[in-house]
C-alpha cells in the first residue's frame, strides 16, 4: 500500500523529467553543474577553515586545534539542527493539512499508519535533503584538512541520516500537537512563535559557545588556562549535534569503537523520536481538520500591526496604474505566516550577528579592523542570497494560477517586472545597507571604506534582486505548497548558487585593494580601489540589465508556461 | 443590426502546443451589442480560444482584433476594453475581497469606483463579505467576485468561460440579467457554455467549435427556425454528422440526438 502511495509520487517526479523538452534538459544539466560548482567551492572554503585551525596552537599544542574544530563543528550541526527543525515544521504543515493529497488518502481504505509513514517519507525529503548537500562538503573539506582519506564517508553519511531523524520527527510531532489545539491557520502562525524561539536559542548558544573567544588564539599568551579550559569544556552533550560531531570525528579518525558509541546514541534518539512521531500522529492526527476558524477573522499579528495602512502609503509614491500592483506585492508577502516568519528568523540572525561584532575585542591591530569589517562584507552578500531565495525568486511562480489577471489586464510587461524588481531590490538594499553601516561603525572603519563597502552592497543587492526575478520567470516552478517548496525547486538552487559565485565575485575583485588598505595603510579610494569600485558597478549593471531582459522576454511565454505545455 | 460594426474579429487562428494542434484556422466575427454563444464538446478548444481572445495566450498563426486592435501588436489597448472571467476563479488568496477589486480599478485605471464596487456588489450579495479575505470565500463567491471584476472597469467586450458554474439561483438570474443590460449598452458578450438552454434563452448568434475547427455558426433564430428543433438535438446532431461514417462513436451520438429530440423537456 505505503509503496503504490510512493511509487505514484515518484513516477510523476520522473515523468516531469522524461517528458521536459532540450530547453530543459539543457537546464538540468546547467543545474546539476551549478551543483558541483557549489559542492568544489564548499569544500574548499571549509578545506581552509579547517587548515588555519589545525595550525593553530602547533604541534605541541595538537589538542587545542582539536577543539577548535570540535568545537566549530558541533556549532555547525548545532545551526543545520536548529533550521531543519524550523524548515520540517513548515513543510510538515503544508504536506499533513495543505496537501492536495490529504482528502484523496482520507477517501481511501487506507490505514492511519500508512498515510503518516507516507507523510513521514514526503516530509523528510521536502526538508532534510538540503542538509546532504551542505554537510557532505564541509565533511570532505575537513578530510582533506587533516589528511584523514575519505573511507570514512559512508559511515559519516549514515551518521548525518540518523542525525537528521530527530530534528524531522520532533518538529513534525510538534505541529501535529499544536493543530490539534487550534486551527491549521493559527497554526502556521504559531510557527513564527517557534522561529522566534529558536532563534533566541541559537543566540544564548552561541552565546554559550562564544565563537569570538574561539577564534582569539593570542589570549593564549595572556590567560592560557582560562582559554584552554573555555575550549575544552563540555557543550549541550545531549544533542544530536554533538553526537554527530563524535561520530564524524571518531569515524574519520579510524576509531570504530567510540564511532560506534556515538551511531548507537544517535540511533536510539532517532528510535524514541520517531517513535513519539507515530504516536502523535496516531493519536492526534486528523485528516478533516478545521483549516481556518471565523471565516472573517484575521491572524494575531495582522491584527496587531496594520500593515495595509504601510502598504497604502508606499503604493500611492506610484502611478496610479501600477499602484494597486504595489499595494498587493506588499500585503501579499506580508500576510503570509510562512514569510513573515523567515523576516523574522532573518531579523535575529542579523540582531546577533551585529551584538557579536559589537563586543569583539578591538584593542588590536588596525588591519584586522579592516579585515573584519571586509568578512562583514562577504557575510552580507551571503546574506542577501539567502533572503532573496526566499522572498525574490519565488515572487512570478507564486503568481501562479492568479495570472490570468495579470495577463489579460493592461500591464505593459516592462513596467510589470520593473515593479517586481523594485519591490525586492529596495527592501533588500536598505536593509543591506544598515547592516553595513552600523557593523563598520561598531568595528571603527574609515570612511572610504565604508563608502566604498556601502556602493559594493548596493550593487549586490540590485544585481541579486534583478537575477532573482530573472530566473524566478524563467524557470519557475507552480502548483508548489508553499514558498518553501518554490525555493528549493531546481530554480531556487540554480538562484541560489549563482548569486552565491556572484557575491563572491565581487568579493573577490575586492580583495586586493582591501588589502592594501589595511597593510598599505593607504586610503581605499586609490586607483586601484576606485577601479574595483567600478568593475563592481559594471558588473552589477550588466547582470541587472541583462536579467530584467530576461525576465521580460519569460513574462510574455509565462502564461504559455501555466497553461501550456 | 447589419450596420452594427463587429467588434471582435478572429482570423484564421491557429493554436499548437507543443507539435499538437488545439486549434485550427478559426474564422469568427461577433458585433457590439449582442451576446455571442460559443458552444463545443469538452476539449474542442473553447478555453484556449478565450484565452487567446483576452491576450493570456498568443495565436501561433492569424489575427484577433477588438476594436481593431491587434491582441498582440496592441495588447494594451485591446486589454483596456475587454473584461475576462474565467473558468476558474483563481484570485488572490491573503486580499480582501475589496482589496481585489481595488485592484482592478487600479489596473484600469478608473477613478471614483468606490460607489459602482458596492452597488455591483449589492446586486450580488456579496457587499457584506468584501472585508473578508479571498481565502475564506465559496467558490460561487469567488465567481461572483470574478465577475464584478469583469465588468468593473466598463468593458466593451465581456468574455466568459463557463458563466454559471458554481452559482445559486439568485445570482445565475442576476448574470443573465446582466449580460441581457451589458448587450443594451452596446457591450458585446462572449460566453462559452455546456448549458444549451441558457445560449438558447440569452444568445443572438452562436458558434459550435469542435475538434479545434468551426463547426457552425450563425443566427441562433435561423438556426432554430430552419429545423425547427432545440438547440440541443441541432448540436448533437450536428456533432454526429461530423464523426466518421459509421463509427460507435457517430452511432452513440445520433442515439443521443434522437433521444434529445423525443424528450421535452431537459
Ligand atoms: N496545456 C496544455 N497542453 C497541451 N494540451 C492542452 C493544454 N491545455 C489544453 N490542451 C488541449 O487542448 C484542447 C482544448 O482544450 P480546451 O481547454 O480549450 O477545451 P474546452 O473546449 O475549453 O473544454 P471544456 O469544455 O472541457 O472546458 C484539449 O484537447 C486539451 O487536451
Ligand atoms: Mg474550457
């Protein structure tokens, strides 16, 4: 039964292959480059990680590398755990509630436990597979590191399975309690209530794990003791994410026995989380279940924030013709639960992000300053890429079965994707350009750096948001739950990696004359940093312009795409 | 009614997806002021025409004109003056139902409507519901909302897929009651319909599309009075005819037309 319900789903996921023309497949293979691409520069960049670690401290003092790296590993898995728990909650929702599935498997003589293992099957991979593209890399680049060969994979791969299972069953179990107790719409909004909680927990354990301290190895001169004793402190032993730290580092080190200790914890977490899965759903799931309550009844925090009143007054800065179309992209986005939670998430990563960099100890040399505040910089291209895979790209598919309004109204397509441009790109900017603003003046940069960094985040977020929309008409993706499901379809990767190879490259093309600035002890705005500058501003405008073609050329085949074939 | 201009104007279209042709070479004309019934088979290419009508989709060959202006070459102007209701309304789910048709106001660029959004929403018994999210209405309301929509911004030329579906009594009688008004305005109104008493009660010419080709079309008066049947025994009689000489199929449609045209009633 369980695998006719599975056989189904994946004969429609082949024949979407099968059936995709050369203009696909060519993307399909696009896609699976941009893949590898990601994986070679992952695994490079924790290859490096990994060797400055291992370095420091020497050979004498061989155990503090070893908790460097434990201890930024265990950090690592702590923060995949904390957002596949995040991730599985939302998708969990959508395929138990929102699926088109749901009333045909209610209709069916088919057991309870079937339509929750089919469920189970379908959440997992809607959420977890993200984590076996990441993880592999970074454990890859580690092996490298610390030349320790790569037998051990397949061992820290089934490691990283189990190590998946709890954060899945939890968060899915938790969503099945919470809807038993309030409507499928309260529910969602209770989702950004956990958002929040998590990441008020990710902040005390970073807290906790102060990662500044970590990477300030010349206190060992000073308060030697105290450093190797804040290294080699225990951390949260009770959670996967330390289990699979062992077992990662147990495996690679050829050390069976502990591996194994480790794999079995891991395991009888997976066993009891699963287990309370398939009690929570036995006992709490119910396939008719009241989606919303009071038909007129609006959500708490639309009610508590007036977002219309917001809304209304940014669209009437437009003409007429387009403001209606400002006023419904707005209130769209932000009386979604799903999105309105992701800003929140994002809103304290960056909160934290900002409290650390305000108490890093800055007694030191004035090129580290420099240095810092250029990090900063990468971060908030990384930053940006990630936001607007959320709330960017998914932007035309989500347009979906509705565009049919659109189509047959009198849009001029030029103005129709410059205000979907415009919509994301001057959020996006001004909130890249805050947190630049205010990380430089916590560090204590120049002003031609500031400068010259704030011009480098314009150009990213206006060439970023452009490609956004770009490949969001281009390669769509439509009947989709929810904006979860659109972002991480085959589109929503190739954006995100390509507006990760972007901002790198533009970090890139900065680095010499960052360089010379902080060991130069020149001013930024030299030759050389002015013509970085502008090949930044060129390429931005390039691959802005050329996007928005893009995206217009695929507004006039979009309905072809929706009701064509 | 021979000096009425025809308003829309359909050359020789043809439709392929794909290497499949939906539609082929259709030839169609239908003036101001008249209500136009496009009947056909499931999957005869009823809704992909409409769908090239209101510019959704583009003709792989030919022309279509409203107004004289070009679907394609002049997409914005032919938009402005053409109102569409779909076969499904799939509208914005998080707006209110005001919000939507604030929308479309804007779009078309309409000032003061505040006044004609709450009588037209009156005459659909919708006017208490418009503060509620879309997401929380009935299909029927979301037709209903679909078709003020529609006509909001005083189209000359009304295109409706399937115009009945989904609604109750009242409101079914309010849209032929207000195609009947739109048509005395000099609209033009072109419905496709599976209920052949409604094109008989409200069209004054009809066309019957079948396999992506016309099949016929003409005056529904002349059509009736040459026969002298109902419009549904013509249809499928005329359906049969068009099948292969003796195929089940041909043979199980004229069954049917003979039985159409034994009963009285429907
Ligand atoms: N996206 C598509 N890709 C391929 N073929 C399609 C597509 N959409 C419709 N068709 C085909 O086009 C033909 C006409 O479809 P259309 O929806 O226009 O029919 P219709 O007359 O509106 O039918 P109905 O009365 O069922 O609404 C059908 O044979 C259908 O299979
Ligand atoms: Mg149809």
């Amino acid at each position: 039964m369980l695998s006719s319900l599975l056989k189904a789903e994946l004969k429609n996921w082949f024949s979407f292959i099968r059936h995709s023309n050369f203009e696909d497949k060519l993307r399909g293979l696009l896609f699976v480059g941009l893949i590898a691409l990601f994986f070679i520069s992952a695994e490079y960049l924790s290859f490096r990680i990994f060797t400055a670690f291992s370095s420091v401290g020497g050979i004498t003092l061989e155990f503090i590398a070893m908790a460097l790296t434990m201890r930024s590993l265990s950090l690592f898995f702590l923060i995949i755990m904390a957002l596949l728990f995040f991730g599985t909650m939302i998708a969990a929702i959508d395929a138990l509630y929102f699926d088109s599935d749901i009333d045909f498997l209610a209709s069916k003589p088919i057991s309870k436990n079937t339509v929750l293992l089919k469920k189970f099957i379908q959440i997992y991979l809607t959420s977890a597979w993200i984590v076996f593209i990441v993880v592999p890399p970074v454990m890859l680049g580690y092996s490298r590191a610390y030349g320790l060969g790569y037998s051990h994979l397949p061992l820290s791969i089934l490691a990283l399975f189990l190590f998946t299972i709890p954060a899945v069953s939890f968060a899915s179990s938790l969503v099945i309690f919470i809807v038993r107790f309030m409507t499928v719409d309260r529910a969602r909004e209770s989702v950004i209530g956990v958002g929040v909680v998590i990441s008020f927990a990710i902040v005390y354990l970073y807290r906790l794990l102060s990662p500044t301290n970590l990477f300030a190895p010349q206190r060992l001169l000073t308060d030697a003791t105290e450093y190797i004793q804040e290294l080699t402190l225990p951390l949260s032993e009770e959670l996967p994410s330390s289990m699979m730290t062992k077992a990662l580092l147990s495996a690679s080190a050829m050390k069976p026995d502990r591996y194994f200790i480790s794999l079995g914890q891991l395991l009888i977490y997976s066993s009891i989380a699963f287990t309370v899965f398939l009690l929570a759903g036995y006992f709490l799931f119910e396939t008719d279940r009241p989606v919303s309550g009071n038909a007129s009844s609006r959500g708490l925090i639309e009610r508590m924030v007036r977002f219309d009143s917001f809304a209304k007054y940014i669209s009437r800065l437009f003409p007429q013709r387009m403001s209606g179309l400002v006023y419904k992209e707005i209130v769209e986005n932000l009386r979604d639960p799903m999105q309105l939670s992701h800003l929140i998430l994002m809103a304290a990563i960056v909160a934290l992000h900002l409290a650390n960099l305000s108490e890093l100890p800055f007694e030191i040399h004035s090129s580290s300053k420099v240095l810092v505040a250029f990090l900063n910089l990468g971060l908030v291209g990384f930053l940006i890429a990630a936001v607007s895979v959320r709330f960017v790209f998914p932007a035309p598919s989500l347009e979906g079965t509705s565009f049919w309004r659109i189509a047959s109204s009198p849009v001029d397509s030029k103005n129709y994707v410059i205000l979907k441009f415009f919509v994301a790109a001057a959020p996006l900017t001004i909130f890249s350009l805050l947190i630049i603003a205010a990380s430089n003046s916590f560090i204590g940069v120049g002003m031609d750096l500031s400068l010259a960094w704030c011009i480098a985040s314009i150009s990213m977020t206006t060439a970023i948001s452009a490609m956004g929309i770009g490949i969001g008409f281009s390669m769509p993706s439509f009947h989709k739950q929810n904006v979860f499901e659109i972002s991480s379809s085959p589109g929503g990767i190739v954006f995100l990696i390509m507006s990760l190879l972007y901002a790198g490259g533009t970090i890139l093309i900065l680095v010499l004359p960052t360089y010379d600035a902080a060991f130069g002890n020149t001013s930024y705005l030299s030759l050389k940093g002015i013509t970085a500058l502008l090949i930044v501003i060129l390429s931005s405008l390039a691959i802005t312009s050329a996007s928005l073609k893009t995206a217009r050329m695929e507004f006039e085949r979009f309905t072809e795409k929706i009701y064509g074939l | 009614m021979a000096n009425k201009m025809a308003l829309l104007e359909i050359h020789r279209v043809s439709k392929q997806f794909g290497s499949k042709t939906i539609i082929s070479s259709l030839d169609l004309n239908a003036e101001e002021g008249s209500i136009f019934g496009f009947l056909g088979p499931n999957g005869a290419g009823k809704t992909t025409t409409i769908r090239m009508i209101v510019g959704i989709l583009r003709p792989t060959e030919g022309k279509i004109s409203i107004s004289g202006y070009d679907t394609v070459e002049d997409a914005i102007q032919a938009k402005m003056i053409t109102g569409y209701i779909p076969d499904a309304p799939y509208l914005y789910p998080k707006l209110t139902g005001y919000e939507y048709l604030e929308l479309v106001a804007h779009l078309y660029g309409l000032k003061n409507f505040k006044k004609r959004i709450f009588t037209l929403a009156e005459r659909f018994d919708l006017a208490g519901s418009l503060e509620y999210f879309i997401d929380s209405y009935s299909f029927g309301m979301r037709q209903k909302l679909s078709i003020i929509g529609a006509v909001l911004p005083n189209p000359k030329l009304v295109v409706v897929d399937e115009p009945l579906i989904g609604l109750d009594p009242p409101a079914a009688r309010t849209v032929k009651d207000l195609f009947i008004e739109l048509k005395k305005d000099g609209v033009l109104v072109f419905m496709s319909t599976h209920f052949l008493e409604i094109a008989e009660l409200l069209c004054d010419r009809v066309g019957i599309i079948d396999r992506g080709e016309l099949a016929s079309v003409g005056r529904l008066d002349e059509l009736m009075k040459n026969k002298n049947t109902r419009l549904e025994e013509i249809f499928l009689r005329l359906l049969a005819e068009r099948r292969e000489e003796g195929s089940d199929e041909r043979r199980r449609w004229e069954a049917l037309a003979d039985a159409a045209g034994r009963s009285k009633t429907c």
